[in-house]
C-alpha cells in the first residue's frame, strides 16, 4: 500500500482527549499535496499516526453545521 502523505494546515479544534493521549480534532488537512479539506479523525499525540476518520469540503461541512444546529438535544 502506498504511504499517503498529509499536512495539517491548521487544528481548529479538539472534540475529546482518550487517556492515552489520542485526541480527536477537526483540523484542516492537505492529502497528498490536494487543496486542504476539513477532517474528523482521532490523532495520536505528536500527529505521526491516525484512526479512521472523515473529510468534508466547505459545501459539506456547511451542511453538516445545518444539520447540527437543527438537532434538539
């Protein structure tokens, strides 16, 4: 399998923090030298491995806001 290469362009946030350390964060991420996309995933502490996770570009993510802010919790 081929390495797939990625740079976090900016950490927007963090969601949740596992006791041994991982956190999961929505960040702004360039795959493999493509335009950067807002991405869902859980990071291990110096950002060298990941889980699996999801990215959204800005129409999706502007989706996704309107599903949320529609949700009674």
């Amino acid at each position: 399998m081929a390495d797939i290469k990625f740079e976090i362009k900016e950490i927007i946030g963090v969601l949740a923090e596992s006791p041994k350390g991982w956190k999961k964060e929505l960040n702004l991420v360039s795959w493999n030298d493509k335009t950067p996309k807002y991405d869902l995933r859980e990071w291990s502490p110096d950002h060298t491995k990941m889980g699996k996770g999801v990215t959204l570009n800005k129409e999706e993510l502007e989706k996704l806001k309107e599903i949320l802010t529609g949700i009674n919790f």
